[in-house]
C-alpha cells in the first residue's frame, strides 16, 4: 500500500494513514515511511499454546480451538504520526511536546517554543484537544511509559526518567490518574517480553 500511495503521490500520513500487524521491527523500519503496527501479545498466547500441548501429551483430546491473540499496544512510527488538528499554533505545540517529551518540559517550554501567550495556547488547547497543555504533556509521558513497560525491561525509575519526570512516584501517581491502574500491574497484564 505504501509503494502504490507513493506512485500515486500519496502523502502518508497527512493524507491517508498505514498500520500493520505483528510489529516485526526489520519490516516496519524498513517501510518507507516507517510503518506503525499493532504489537501483539505473544506470551500469553504462548501460554494458551502450552496448555493445550499440556492436555494434548496427557493422552487429552481436544475439541479444535482457536487461539486469539490479544493486542499489546501499538507502535507509533511515521506511518501514523500526524496532529489531526486543524490550528497550527496546537499542531506546532504537540509536535514540540513528543520531540521533547523525555526532557523535564513543563507548560512555559511549550509557550516558548512556539511563541503563543499561555493564555491563548490553553485556550486553543482546549478548543482543539479538549484538554490544558499540561494534561497533553501528561498524556504523551504516558502513552510513552505504557511502550516501555510492555517492550522493556526498565525499571519503573529508569521508565520515569527516560519520560521526563525527576522520580518514579511522579510517574505511578500520573499512570494511576490516566490509566486507572499501577505501571507494574500494566506491564503484567500486556507484556509480552
């Protein structure tokens, strides 16, 4: 799809996006551009696997199964990496915020890097995204630390770090506002490592 949107002059993402399945990394970095995909949890679906292997040896028959495979989370690669949003004052704020996310950024880094006062940016955030500057960079950290717990094996504090907050309680106290859970018990329910 990618090779035919670029001999029909089709720009991804601003026009159409892609994402693929199985996030095999050779595959999708390879993809020009680089292709987004849904990362699929293999270690419980090897577990299901086992099972049934369990009950197969022990002389069990079984019925045919099908095994799904649930989804971990998706990897955000060029193919999808767009700021739906129509204000170019958000859209340049955004972009500043995922560039710089793993910095200890805060709301008056965003103002200034755009050059926008702080009241018209959070009023156009809240236009545009539903949201204030500070829950946006709040939102990008998390979606950022739910990769890592579930393609890592950092420590919670190493995970805080590299999202830019100065310590982990900073990290398990925003993850537990937006996710409504702890960062151990979502790495536990979507790893896959």
């Amino acid at each position: 799809i990618a090779q035919v949107c670029l001999e029909k002059n089709i720009h991804i993402p601003e026009e159409i996006t892609l994402i693929g399945v199985n996030n095999d990394e050779q595959v999708c970095e390879l993809a020009t551009p680089p292709l987004s995909s849904v990362a699929l949890n293999d270690k419980i679906t090897g577990f299901q696997m086992a099972e049934i292997l369990d009950q197969l040896m022990a002389g069990n028959a079984i019925p045919r199964v099908n095994v799904l495979t649930q989804p971990s989370h998706i990897v955000e690669r060029q193919s999808t990496d767009i700021i739906a949003v129509q204000d170019s004052d958000v859209a340049n704020a955004v972009r500043f915020i995922r560039t710089q996310l793993r910095k200890n950024i805060g709301v008056a880094d965003v103002t200034r890097a755009t050059a926008v006062p702080r009241r018209t940016l959070e009023r156009k955030f809240k236009k545009n995204l539903q949201k204030t500057i500070h829950q946006a960079i709040t939102h990008e950290r998390i979606k950022l630390a739910e990769q890592f717990l579930v393609t890592t094996r950092m420590s919670i504090t190493q995970i805080a770090t590299q999202v830019g907050y100065l310590n982990n309680g900073e990290l398990i106290r925003n993850f537990k506002k937006v996710k409504k859970t702890t960062p151990l018990a979502h790495r536990k329910h979507y790893s896959s490592i």
